[in-house]
C-alpha cells in the first residue's frame, strides 16, 4: 500500500498549489465543479485516464507523476525555469525570502489583472 502523502489525491494537491491555484480556478480549468476537485484531491473519486491527462496537462507535471510512477514532477519542464530555481536556491536566505515575495505579490496581481 502507498504512503497516505502518496496518494494521487494528495500529489494532484500538491501541484495544485505549487501552481497557485484554488480548487475553484483549478475546476474552471478543467471544466468541472470544485466538489470534483476536492473528492478527487481526498481521494474520494478517481478521475480517468481522459481526466487525469488533461489534469496534468493543466497542471504542467505528467501522469505518471500523478498516479505515483514517478517520483519527481515534471513541474519544470521548462530548462530555463529549472536553472532559475536552482539558482535562487544558492543565494542567502534573506535574498531569496524577498525574492520570493517579489515573486508571490507579481503572481497575485497578475492573477487579479486577469479576473
């Protein structure tokens, strides 16, 4: 048996936030209702393999990564947004708190921009 953090449900939850997104935003991506998104991420229902795909997809990273093939996200898939990370990991504390709150409020106001 899989881990509890090693559930499809909890995976889809956690790219789901490292993209920022609420279930509401994540369900009108995917054209469904927010209850789906959250019996899915409770692992109350199992989406299909259609479903699971376009939820990847939606969410940048792989199936396989959802169902627990794999052990890494594809949620860098882009090599540029890859090294930049790696990058911010190296520098002091301190620089990459107030990079990252940069990074968190120009995130939010584009989100807001959008609406």
């Amino acid at each position: 048996m899989a881990p509890a953090w090693d559930t499809f449900g909890k995976r889809l939850t956690e790219c789901r936030k490292a993209k920022n997104l609420s279930q509401k935003e994540l369900a009108e991506a995917f054209v469904t209702s927010h209850t789906t998104i959250g019996k899915y991420e409770r692992d109350e229902m199992i989406p299909s393999i259609d479903a699971a795909k376009k939820l990847a997809n939606i969410l940048n990273t792989s199936v396989g990564y959802l169902l627990g093939e794999n052990q890494q996200s594809d949620l860098f898939k882009d090599p540029l947004m890859l090294k930049r990370f790696q990058d911010i990991a190296t520098l002091p504390e301190k620089d990459r708190e107030c990079l990252l709150t940069t990074v968190d409020h120009f995130i939010k106001s584009a989100k807001i921009s959008l609406m």
